[in-house]
C-alpha cells in the first residue's frame, strides 16, 4: 500500500463466501477477511502517524462440535480503529486478537516505509 497525507487509502483482501443460516434455509454470501483503511498519513518526527480502521472476518465451525455441518458454523468478526504512531522501517504489531475458542489469533503488523 503507499499513500500520502490527505489522501483515504483501502485495502480489501478477502472472499465471498457463500454460508446457510439453518437446515433448508437459503444461502446467503458473506464477505470474509481483512479491510484497512487509511487516512491522515503523515511523518511525525521520525515516525509514521496514521488513522487506522481494520475489519477482519473469519469463518470457523463452534469448538467441540461434533457434527461440522452449517448449524455448527460461526462467523469470528474483529474491527478496531484508532491513531497510530509507529517507527519507520520497523515491522509493528498494530492490532492482536486472540480467539477464545481455540488456540488462534490474528494480528496486522506494519511496516513504514517512507518513499522519496
């Protein structure tokens, strides 16, 4: 991603995913993975400073279901937004979420890179 002060920048990376809410009942799309969004991005110093909105979304089956079928089927959203001040070109750990229902987790590390 590059962007510059001012401007809104998106990034989508993801799939729809086509899901059904109950035995016979219709099939619905769902959008599924990561969506940031940036803006205000400027040099503060001798850090990168931002505006950051990340969504993520993942579908997984219920811990210990027995049966993995569609009734067993949850929908894991996470979405954070805040001001983020991070060095420059250093990998940063900007967001981290542990599933609780299992042993996983996601997290968006960034690393700035100031382009002349």
């Amino acid at each position: 991603m590059s962007t510059a002060h001012g401007e809104h920048d998106p990034v989508r990376i993801g799939s729809k995913v086509p899901t059904a809410h109950g035995k016979g009942s219709l099939i619905e799309s769902e959008n599924l993975g990561v969506s940031l969004d940036v803006n205000s991005a400027r040099e503060v110093g001798n850090k990168f400073a931002m505006d950051l909105k990340a969504d993520m979304s993942a579908a997984g089956f219920v811990p210990g279901a027995n049966d993995l079928n569609d009734d067993n089927m949850v929908s894991r959203q996470n979405s954070w937004h805040a001001p983020v001040l991070i060095p420059i070109r250093k990998p940063t750990v900007v967001f981290t979420s542990e599933n609780t229902g299992n042993k996983g987790g996601m997290q968006v590390v960034i690393t700035a890179t100031l382009l002349q």
